[in-house]
C-alpha cells in the first residue's frame, strides 16, 4: 500500500487495533464502471482503502421505486454477476417487491434457495406493514435469509410505499422467528426509529444512509443493547468514511465496536454462508 | 491584550473609511494561535476549520463540554481548531454569544481554539459586533447562519457586511445548512442557502475570502465550480457524501480551495477524517487539504497568481466540466 507518511498516520489513529469491518449496505449504482462486476470492483476497492473486507450489495444499476417483475429480475441478474465475481468479498441480496408477489418468490427460489444470495432487500414500493410482505418473509426464513428492509422517517414525508421503522416492527411482531435488519433505522430521524425496536428483539438496527450525527451509534447501543446494532454505509451514494465515522467516533467500547462493525452480522449471514460453501 | 474601550466604534468605522486597517495585529495574534498550537507525537498538522462549541438545540451531544471537545480533538490529531457557537443559531444577543466564544476559547482552548464569531445583519447595529470581534477579539475568521436568521445574501445588509469583510481581511464563513432537512425537528424547518447572489458579490469584492461550510448536499457541483473561477471561493468537508467524495470534488474545483473541516461534535469527527483516506489524492494534496489551504484562506497568502483565477490545468478541466454538466 502506498500511504504517505501523513495517511499512515490518520490511519493509526482511527485503527489503533485490528477490526474486521462487514458492510451491511451498499449499491451498484452510481459508480463508474461499464459492467456489474466492474462497478462492483470499483466499490471494493474504496473499501478496501478502509479496512472493509466484505460488502452486502443490492439493487442493480438502475432503481425503480415500484419495479416490475422484468426490472427486478434484470437487477437481480446484474448483482449476481457482480458478485459471483467476487464470492468471498461481495454478497448479493434478492431485490423484491411486494406488489408481485409471485415474481418475487420465484426470485428468491432462483437467486437465494438455488443461487449465490444471501440476504433479501425491500425498499419503497409497499409499507412493510403489509400482510403481501408474509410469504415473501415466510420463505426467506425457511431460506436462512434475512430481510433487509429500508426504513426512514422524514420530516418532510415519506414516500407512499415508504416503511417507517414502526411497520417494521409490526411485520417482526408477525414472524418472530424471521431476522430482520432495520436499513437506516429511521434516517436522520434515529431518535424515533431507534425506539421502535426495542421489543422486537428480531430486528437488528442497522447505521447506514443518514448524516453522521453525533450520538446516533450511542443510541442505539443504549436502547438495544451491542448485539443488535450493524454497520452499514449505503455506499456509493453516501460515502465509506462518514458511515465508519459514526462507529469509530462513538463513545462505545472497542468490543462493542468489534460487535457493530463485523461479527454481528457475521452471525447473521453464517448459517447461509456456510450452506453456500463460503468461508466466514 | 487589546484594551477593548481603545478603539471606538466611531473610530473603527472612521479607519475603515479612510482604508486604515488593523491587518498587522490581528495577522499577529493569527499567527501567534497557530504558533502556540500544542505538539503531537506525529510530525503532522491538521487545521480543522468548521467545530462548534456549546450545545446543539435538538440533542445532548457527548463532546459538547468544552473541555472534553478540546481533548477529543487534540487526540484525534488536531493541532488547531476554528470554532462557532451553536448558541448563534437561535440566540438574538449575539454579542453575548460572541463574548462568552471568546472567553470559552481562551480558557480552554489555550490558542488551540480559534474563535469565529457570528454576525446577523438582521441585527440592528451588527457593525458594532462586527467591531467587537475584529477589534476587541482579534477574531479573523466570522461565521454566517442566513438560514437561522432569516435572510438571503442577495439582500444590501449582505453586502454591507461582505465590504465590510474586504475591506478588513476578514475571511467569511457562510453555513450553508446544518440539517438534513428530512431529519429537522418539524417547528424548526431550515432550509438550505441559496448561494447564488454570492457571485455578485464576489465580482465586487475580488479579495474577499469565502467558506462555504456544509454546502455540498445543497450547491450543485457546477454552482460550486463557477463561484470558485469568479473568486476566492474555499469550502470545507462538511456534507461531502459518496464514495470518494475528495476525488470527485478534486475534479470540480482546485484542491487549494478545499480545507479539512469536520463540522464537529455535531458530526463525528472521525467521518470527516475518514475522508483523507476514502480517495487517492495527488501527492501533496493532504498537506494542502489538512492546513495549508486554512492558512493561506486566513492570513492572505495565495498559492498561486490570482490574475487569471486557476493555474491551467485546472481552467480546462473546469471549461470541460462545465461545458459537459450543461
């Protein structure tokens, strides 16, 4: 590695001991590149410039809030090129969307029960309160897979498919033996998301996606305790460093960083990983 | 120290009038601060231009007492810090809120703290904190808040303040935002600067010093890269997002106007850090990043031949960028 005296430096004091880092959350879009695999490359390689090992990506190289059974099925294809590229770094999760049921079961049977995926994403195409999500999360757990699932809540209004961290925690209520992971845990808003999973002891609040606010990663770690608190950064669009930022500046112990930044989610994603034949 | 009765405000006004200026003493006690800056083990310095002191409105942030800010900072490699006060986003006596950042400054800082005062220029008689600040605190550095004190820069007090700041060598931070406004408390909506008045004022006042803080989510990178070609235009790393976010910015405006900011505590400061080492950058370019470029934006040294605006590499890549983006 080709670090200036000066990056050695900044690096030593914000790794001053050995960490793991999984990403829980990140894209292909927005990245250069003219394949899947070489925006996915891109993206590992910025990672690797802080220490994140292993990436969780999802949702292709073009987003649609409501994406037909076609649109998911062709960004479901281009993540797994991506990471079949990259088998031990890079692990896709299942696009899906609610409003095509049927279209997303059989995406899942194709890229998680037959294929390489590990995880399954929902984004804002239904508030996932809804009795459409059941199936869908019935057959990620009888997958071993988790449900990642965006959650915010902006002052200035959701989306009308958009789920709050409240309707997570009601779809969690409904399958209580589903693992579930609170992508953003509410956004900028953590203080009101973070709250709502406090009885759900299903629900893994995850960091990524919202400015690195001062006392977010503390919260969270007070509410819900070390075990149920993952890093994630929501990169390309939003940046490695401001999303470590908010783990490696709080004011949390280095076993409990090691907790948040890795092995949580690592114990998550080993029982799939491990039936796929992937070293953990 | 300053007898702050020695000079008054009809002098002041007076001397800037006859285009006398207090340049040398407040240069001194500038580079006195970073003179006095406290030794680290690592041979580097690092300037970190946009922290605040005091309590943020909407939550209890960990490092927000003074002291334990200061020795945060000092840990994490910061050998000078320029603060604001949080308490000028809602106070109304902003002199008091200047006073009480000079005093928490002093006592606690120990030259390690560089104070930078607001100005409102809603504010009756804002000439006379103005004063106070250069005059009375030595302050060189003044910071804006247009969104929490409800004005656009297009309005005349704007540019009173800004000719004020020219002809006084005052660099001028103007905070662009400090929220997400998706995640602001509901009674307290703020929206984004609208930065675009600035280039009129920029072609008026060619010397003046500019920093816009947080402004990356706000001002779109073409907005950003014609202000800089009109005038000494430098911003920090606040609300900079993406994935090598310093190697996109790089290729938008010149590395010289970019200075390591953290917006600390209300931000972690470590995700400010990170940034240094998320992009490869040019050689060279830290040192500039991480306090030359804060030096050269405070004491008046620029790095290159102004006429012209940008050496040429940087006015094709700027022509190019900006004929592409439309």
């Amino acid at each position: 590695m080709d670090f200036s005296p000066r990056l050695a430096d900044i690096k030593q004091r914000l790794f001053p001991f050995p960490l793991e880092i999984w990403d829980g959350h990140t894209h292909l879009l927005g990245l250069p590149g003219k394949t899947p695999e070489e925006r996915l490359e891109r993206l590992l390689e910025c990672a690797s410039r802080l220490g994140i090992g292993r990436v969780c990506v999802f949702m292709g190289t073009k987003w649609q809030f409501d994406p037909t059974p076609e649109e998911l099925r062709e960004a479901n294809e281009e993540v797994r090129r991506a990471v079949e590229r990259f088998p031990t770094r890079a692990f896709g999760f299942v696009y899906v969307n609610p409003n095509h049921q049927v279209a997303s079961l059989n995406e899942i049977r194709r890229h998680v029960r037959d294929g390489p995926m590990v995880g399954v994403k929902l984004w804002v195409a239904r508030r996932c309160c809804d009795s459409a999500l059941d199936p869908i999360v019935a057959l990620a757990h009888d997958c071993d897979a988790v449900v990642l699932q965006h959650t915010w809540i902006k002052t200035t209004g959701n989306l009308p498919g958009e789920s709050t961290p409240h309707d997570l925690a009601c779809l969690a209520r409904r399958h209580p033996d589903a693992v579930f992971i609170a992508a953003h845990s509410g956004g900028g808003n953590w203080e009101i998301g973070l709250r709502a999973f406090c009885e759900t002891p299903n629900v893994y609040a995850e960091l990524s996606g919202s400015d690195p606010t001062s006392g977010f990663t503390e919260m969270a770690m007070r509410l819900l305790g070390p075990r149920r608190v993952i890093f994630g950064s929501d990169a390309p669009g939003r940046s490695f460093a401001t999303q470590l930022g908010k783990v490696l500046g709080a004011s949390v112990d280095d076993d409990t960083k090691r907790l948040i930044l890795a092995d949580n989610l690592k114990k998550l994603l080993a029982p799939i990983l491990k039936k796929k034949g992937v070293p953990v | 120290m300053t007898d702050p009765h020695s000079v008054t405000r009809r002098g002041f006004l007076g001397s800037l009038s006859a285009g006398g200026i207090m340049a040398g003493p407040t240069l001194l006690h500038f580079a006195q601060v970073t003179d006095s800056e406290p030794q680290v083990a690592s041979s580097y310095r690092l300037i970190d231009t946009h922290v605040y002191l005091f309590q943020w409105p909407f939550r209890l942030i960990h490092s927000a007492e003074t002291a334990e800010l200061v020795r945060s900072l000092k840990n994490a490699g910061v050998t000078c810090a320029w603060a604001g006060s949080l308490e000028s986003l809602l106070h109304r006596d902003i002199a008091s809120v200047n006073a009480r950042l000079h005093e928490e400054c002093r006592k606690y800082g120990d030259g390690f703290l560089v104070p930078c005062g607001t100005i409102n220029p809603m504010l009756p008689d804002w000439t006379e904190d103005f004063r106070q600040c250069v005059e009375n605190y030595k302050m060189r550095v003044l910071r804006l808040f247009p969104g929490y004190h409800g004005y656009t820069l297009d309005i005349p007090e704007v540019g009173r303040l800004l000719a004020l700041a020219h002809k006084c060598e005052i660099g001028i931070q103007i905070t662009i935002e400090m929220e997400d406004v998706r995640a602001q408390n509901p009674l307290l909506p703020v929206k984004p600067v609208e930065v675009t008045p600035l280039g009129r004022w920029l072609e008026d006042f060619p010397a003046l010093r500019l920093m816009l803080l947080n402004c990356h989510r706000a001002v779109p990178p073409q907005q950003l890269a014609k202000l800089v070609t009109i005038g000494w235009v430098y911003v920090d790393l606040g609300m900079l997002e993406g994935i090598a976010g310093l190697e996109r910015l790089t290729s938008v405006i010149p590395i010289e106007r970019i200075c390591f900011g953290s917006f600390a505590p209300v931000f972690y400061f470590e995700s400010a850090l990170l940034k240094l080492a998320e992009s490869h950058l040019p050689g060279g370019s830290l040192d500039a990043i991480c306090y030359q470029n804060a030096e050269t934006f405070s004491h008046r040294q620029p790095p290159y031949p102004r006429k012209g605006g940008f050496p040429m590499p940087y006015q094709r890549t700027c022509a190019v960028w900006l004929a592409s983006s439309g």
